[in-house]
C-alpha cells in the first residue's frame, strides 16, 4: 500500500493521471492530506468513486500518540507509534517568535556520539517523508498550537537519510499545503559532510546547524565517529560553501 503523504505534489499528480483523473485533483487531495484528514471519507470535494478508488492501493498516514508530556514552561514532548510499531519523538515549544517543533528523521541513530541515548540501539530505519511531515501535522494537532517553526534535531541523523528528508522539505514548504518558509526551518547534523554539499546545491534557504560538542579533532574523534571520517577542517569548509 502507498501512504499518499510520501508523494510531492508532482508525484501525486503523475499518480492520479495514470489512474486517468485530471490534474486539478492533485491539488484537491493535497491540500486535504496536510490538513491533516485520516480518512477519504474526510474529503468532501472528492467524488465517492475517486475515494474508493484511492481506498484500495493507498492509505493516509498517521500517528498514533502513545505518550504526551508537558512541562512547566510548556514545552511537549510526544512518543508517537509508526504503522510499523516502531516509535519516535517529537517535541513542540513556545517562543516569542511561534511555536516549533523539533522532529525525529530515523528511528534510532547510526552515528554513535557518545552522549546521545538515540543511538544506542544503532539505526532500525529511515522516516519516510510522509512520517516526517505528519510529527508536524499531529504535533499541531494533539498540542493545539500552530507551528511555524520547524527545527530537524530530533532523533536520527537529517543527512543520513537525505532522500526522505529533502521531499519531507518540498512538501513542507510548498504553498499548495502547510506551506512554512524555509527561512522557519532548522536542519541540525553532526557533520555528514558529503551531504552538507549536496544540501547546498538543493538552494533551499533553510539554516544549517552543526551539533559540533567539541572544538579539536582530539575531543571530537573521541566523542563523535564522523569526525574520524570527516574532521572540523573539512566540515568548516562545507559549512562556508
Ligand atoms: S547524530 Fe544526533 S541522534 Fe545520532 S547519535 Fe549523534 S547526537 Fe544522537
């Protein structure tokens, strides 16, 4: 079954035309899927055959919370459960400036920094795009509070799964759905060098945070493995391209 969220809007129109819709219905569809609907009974504007149609080889995604806790200053810490079992977290907090989540990219870690519990367990999978997108959606839900801010620091490594999250980005910032600015949004990496380049040439004016936790080599090899494959020298530079 294919989860309708994982498709850009050109995937998702390509889909519907091979399934002889028109065009137009890929911005119907799209826009109900970032609103968070969960299921085609849901999208009114969308004809019953069309909707039975699309019931039988796709699927919305979904999470389903399984814990939610809220402190003091307001800050959300929600346990989602993937379709497959699996769980990740996702994390809204109040600024002055908006609300921002923090969401998760993979389930566990590859990456092996010494401090961090995530990776513990080594890495089980990728999120898919749609899964990225849906921490924002039913963070926003479950929490009532509209997100503008978006912030990629939660479990796993952005740039360890960089297919996934460069369509998670399409689909975020595009007008046709949620639609936050790139200027809104925050990319966190422990230094996957390679990537940062190919981050760069994708032209999305996001910003690019880097966890650095240590200022020498000597710290850092010791404390975090990719600095053993790519070292402070090299990733200053990829940071100033
Ligand atoms: S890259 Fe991030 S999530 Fe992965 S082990 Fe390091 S600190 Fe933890």
């Amino acid at each position: 079954m294919i989860n309708l969220k994982d498709f850009t809007y050109d995937e998702l129109k390509i889909f519907l035309e091979n399934m002889g819709e028109k065009a137009f219905r890929a911005g119907q569809i799209f826009k109900w899927l970032h609103s968070g609907v969960t299921s085609f009974d849901e999208m009114t504007d969308i004809s019953k055959e069309l909707r039975a149609k699309l019931a039988q080889n796709t699927y919305i995604g979904n999470l389903k919370p399984l814990k939610k806790l809220v402190s003091k200053d307001g800050t959300v810490k929600i346990l989602w459960e993937l379709s497959d079992g699996e769980s990740v977290e996702s994390v809204v907090m109040e600024y002055k400036h908006g609300n921002c989540v923090c969401v998760s990219t993979q389930v566990g870690c590859l990456m092996g920094c010494k401090f961090c519990a995530s990776t513990i367990g080594g890495k089980i999978r990728n999120l898919t795009a749609g899964e990225i997108l849906d921490e924002v959606i039913f963070s926003e839900k479950i929490t009532g509070k509209k997100i503008s801010n978006i912030v990629l620091m939660g479990i796993g490594e952005p740039l360890d799964n960089y297919e996934n999250v460069i369509k998670f980005l399409k689909n975020i910032g595009d007008k046709r759905g949620i639609n936050i600015g790139y200027r809104h949004i925050s990319l966190s990496t422990c230094g996957v060098v390679p990537n940062i380049y190919r981050l760069a040439d994708e032209k999305m004016p996001i910003t690019l945070s880097v966890s650095l936790h240590a200022g020498t080599n000597e710290t850092r090899d010791k404390i975090m493995p990719v600095n053993k494959a790519y070292d402070i020298n090299e990733l200053i530079k990829a940071c100033r391209n």
